[in-house]
C-alpha cells in the first residue's frame, strides 16, 4: 500500500498494489500494520456498503460531531465515483477547503477522511458500489453536514447532481450553520 497526503491536512489517498495473474487479481483492503501511521489508535467499528443506481447523483456532504466523530475508509468496489472531503475543522489550515478523487475498482484507490472532515461523493457510472470503514457508529443525533451545492465551499462536481436525498437537499450552507460547532 501507497500512502499519499493530499492537499487537504490529514486527509491521504491509499494506493492499493493488485497482483495479477490468469485466475484474476487479489488486493488487500486494509491492513492495520501498513495503515498505522494514519489509523494510529483508531479501531474500525463499523462496516458499511452502499449502492447507488443514478448516474450524477450526490450523497453527501456527511460527518458525525464528538464525541462520536469518525474517519472514514472508503474505496469503491463497483463503478466508479468522484468522492470528496470537506475539512469542517475551525482550526486546522485547510478550513473549509475541499478535495476531490475518482475512485473506480480499477485504480484500487482507498480515500482516507479524518474527523471533523465532511464527505460525499457523485456517481459517475451506473449501480456503483461504496465500500465504507468507519472509527466509530453511526449516531444519528450527532449526524451533521452541509449541502453539496454550497458556494461557500464551491464544490466543482464533475456532473450536474441529477439527485439527492431530501435530507443531503436540506443541509444548510456552511455560513448558516456551524456558528458553535466543535468538531
């Protein structure tokens, strides 16, 4: 495994080696040992899998709060996709500066997503597949997020958003809702 920072603090992309050969190919997914340098004292606690059939849908923008804050591990295992991370955290140098990455089975990418960071993607092919390992359980009364349209932040998805889920369609712009926040 390749890890790599992006521009965004704390934020990395893992570049997965697949062996090949006349069966098909193996890759490893995770690896605690190879992965500690950012996982540090994080245990995973919860899986999650994700199907998505519109292409140019969004799901996002979605972070929990603390106590229950959690980073994510997500690749895609089906399609392909242009996740993205928002980093949320007041203090942190790259406040309110966002990334983006294709993630696709084929590029064997896993994007790494901190706490206090918010994360979505769009769907660029048909029926993709998400693949999500998180730090901590969902919460729902610790849920938060921000609407991916959000000039604030000026997220440049590479499709128009065909859709989005009542909930992602009613977060708040980012300048209307994290008065006192602490993530």
């Amino acid at each position: 495994m390749n890890v790599n920072p992006t521009p965004l603090e704390g934020v990395y992309l893992v570049e997965t080696i697949a062996f090949n050969d006349h069966r098909g190919s193996f890759s490893r997914l995770f690896c605690t040992e190879e992965l500690s340098t950012i996982v540090a004292h994080r245990q995973i606690k919860q899986i999650n899998h994700s199907r998505t059939h519109q292409v140019g849908t969004v799901r996002g923008m979605h972070l929990q709060d603390a106590p229950f804050a959690e980073m994510k591990l997500i690749r895609c295992i089906r399609g392909g996709v242009y996740d993205v991370a928002v980093d949320l955290r007041k203090n942190s140098a790259t406040f309110l500066k966002w990334y983006g990455v294709e993630l696709t089975p084929a590029n064997h990418r896993m994007f790494v997503i901190p706490e206090g960071c918010a994360h979505g993607f769009q769907v660029l092919e048909r029926d993709s597949e998400m693949l999500y390992l998180h730090t901590a359980a969902y919460t729902p009364s610790s849920e938060r997020g921000v609407h991916p349209g959000d000039p604030g932040i000026a997220i440049h998805w590479p499709l128009e958003i065909t859709e989005l889920s009542v909930r992602d369609a009613n977060f708040r712009y980012i300048d209307e809702q994290f008065t006192g926040w602490n993530p």
